[in-house]
C-alpha cells in the first residue's frame, strides 16, 4: 500500500519527551512516512531531548524569540504552519499536551482539513485562567481532534463530558512513562556533586502563573526549609525565564545546602528524581513520572488536571502557599510513616506500553 506521511509536532522539552516512543515506534511501521516538525518554543532544551532519543527534526521552525507574547507566538506559528501543512500534505499530524504549539497546531490543521491525533487528551481543570494558558490551549485542541488520545479513564470521562463521541478517545496511558521506563532502565547519571549520605528534595518551578507573589513565597519556604535543615540537601535546576531566575538567586543563592543549577538534561534530570526523597514542583510531567520512582510529590499549584495521583495519595497539592509548603514538606521530613504513605511507587499514568497503542490506533486506521 501507499505510504503515510504523519508528522509529529514537538515544540517543548516536555512535548519531545512524551512524543519520542511514539515517533521512535511509528519509525518501525512499513506504512508510515513519518516526519518531525520542531516549532523550537523552547529551543535549547528541546534540543537537548531530541539528542538524547536520536531524533533529528525534518522541519524547524525556530519559532522562539527572546520576551515574545503569546499573540505574536501564536501569529507566527500560524502563518509558518500554512506553508509547512501545504508542502508537506500530511494525512495526519500528531501533538501532545496543552502548549500554544498544540493549539495553534490543532488551528492550523482544521484549516486545511487535516486529521489532528491529540497525545495527552482530556486533562482538564475546568478553570480557563488556572493553568494560564494551557487549559485553554487543550481545550481548543480537544475541540478540532480527530483522536483523543486519553492517558486515563478520568481524562476519558472528561472528554466525554464535553461531547467527544466516545468511539474518538482511545485511553493510551500516558506517554511519558514509556520515556521514563525507557531512560531509568539506562541507569543515567546525575551531573552534579552531591552527598550520596544526604536526603534530597529536588525542586522544580517553572509555570506562567506562579510568576510574581506566588513564586516569591514558594522561594521563601524553600529558603526556610534549608535553614531548619541543614543536612538536607536542596536541588533546584532553575528555568531560565527571569522571571524565575532572578527570584530564585535572589532567596536562594549563597545557602550551603541549596544547590542552584542550570536546567538539567533530561537523562539527569531523571536521575535527580532517583536519587531525590522528596520532590517538590509545578511540572505536569513530574507528577507523572515522580510516583512510578516511588518518589512523593508536593506540588506547588493549587489546582492539577492530573488527580489520579492525588486520589491515589501519592502526590499532594499545597500551593503557592508559604506556611502549606513549609508545613508539609517539614512534616514528609520528620515523619517516616507519612513518608512510607506516599512513597509507594505506583503510576496511575501507564505501564511503558502507551505509545504501541496509539500507533496501533492509527495503522488500524490507515491499513
């Protein structure tokens, strides 16, 4: 049979890390001409990913400018993905997640008729400004998709509650633990000194809608936490938006047990969370692949579109709240039976087989 051609979409780190098993496995389909568009919205981080799985973008936008606002990220796109989609005639195009790459994706394909397979479909918080702007950007994607790719059965009854027939959504599992199990068993290593007799929380904070006040009293915990602690090592590999790295320097630099670093590539970022006891951050991704570590989770957002691990007691959610974070993280410190609670090592969120499903989805479809 004719081949084909289905390009996959990678714009940020996390998005080239949940896409990679689905591109690698669609790399062994006979059928499938398979192409790899990178919008570069996170460009050197991105670059990092895609190295460490051997995948070499077809097409890169580099779409990414210093400081720029989402209405000229989002117009730029749109009018580089016009040419791209009318070049390329693609059967079908794949994203995943809630980026503005996604959503202006999902715009650009509806335009030209194109079928959209949506990779992490479903998650919702039902609150359009929390978080701001991904819940919008699913949304909007869920609405153009041919296939939902759902990696839970809440994120199913979410997409049904919305009208999505439900012959559309095939639940997957997430993606990100097919990345995860596929990483860990590689036993990476973690770059930076530490002291393998201390305990570590490892921290993450990056989201748009901490920026301000409610980043400022999350660096305020932190830094109170290493001052109580002091044989407890603090690992925080610091985003390099200003708005972030700025207030992190400015509570956290010059601590003797806080270790300020820059972003970590992804294999040692994976094991920093092997190696963590605690960890605490506003990463989607995180509180995903956290909990299959057996690592518990504080995460700092008031709201998640990824309850299962909360239900399931393995990630708890306290905010941007200064004396919430503090408390919790001190009471995981002091208290090993809480600690045990959390620390079960359950995943929610797959079983390292979500990629074979959703390319088994598109070649019965296809073939």
């Amino acid at each position: 049979m004719q081949s084909k051609t289905i390009i996959c979409v990678i714009g940020t780190r996390p998005e080239a890390i949940k896409m990679a098993p689905v591109i690698l496995a669609l790399q062994n389909e006979p059928w499938a001409n398979v192409r790899i568009l990178a919008t570069a919205q996170h460009r050197h981080m991105l670059d990092q990913v895609n190295e460490f799985f051997g995948i070499d973008p077809d097409i890169d936008l580099n779409i990414m400018r210093p400081n720029q606002a989402l209405t000229t990220l989002t117009a730029r796109l749109l009018l580089e993905l016009d040419d791209v989609l009318q070049a390329e005639k693609p059967d079908a195009v794949l994203v995943q997640g809630d980026t503005t790459t996604v959503m202006t994706v999902a715009l650009a394909c509806f335009y030209h008729r194109i079928p959209i397979g949506h990779i992490e479909a479903g998650l919702r918080t039902w609150d359009m400004q929390n978080p701001f702007p991904e819940e919008a950007n699913r949304v909007i994607a869920g609405k153009l998709a041919r296939w939902h790719f759902a990696p839970t059965e809440g994120s199913r009854q979410n997409l049904l509650k919305e009208g999505v027939p439900d012959a559309e959504i095939i639940v997957t599992g997430n993606t990100v633990i097919d990345a995860l199990l596929m990483t860990a068993a590689k036993d990476p290593e973690l770059a930076v000194p530490l002291d393998p007799a201390k305990r570590l929380v490892l921290v993450t904070s990056h989201r748009r809608e901490n920026f301000g006040e409610p980043f400022r009293n999350i660096c305020r915990a932190l830094r109170t936490l290493a001052k109580k602690n002091p044989t407890v090592q603090f690992l925080y590999p610091v985003h390099p938006n200003p708005n972030v790295k700025d207030v992190a320097h400015e509570f956290l630099a010059g601590l003797p047990n806080f270790v300020l670093c820059e972003p970590l590539e992804y294999a040692p970022f994976i094991a920093a969370m092997k190696r963590a006891h605690i960890i605490l951050t506003d990463s989607g991704g995180v509180q995903e692949e956290a909990p299959a570590l057996g690592k518990p989770v504080l995460v700092l957002r008031d709201e998640t579109e990824r309850p299962e691990a909360v239900e399931q007691g393995v990630v708890k959610l306290v905010g941007s709240n200064y004396e919430r974070s503090l408390d919790e993280t001190q009471r995981l410190l002091d208290d090993e039976s809480l600690y045990s609670a959390m620390a079960l090592g359950i995943s929610p969120y797959g079983d390292g087989y979500s990629a074979s499903r959703i390319v088994k989805t598109l070649r019965e479809y296809f073939t």
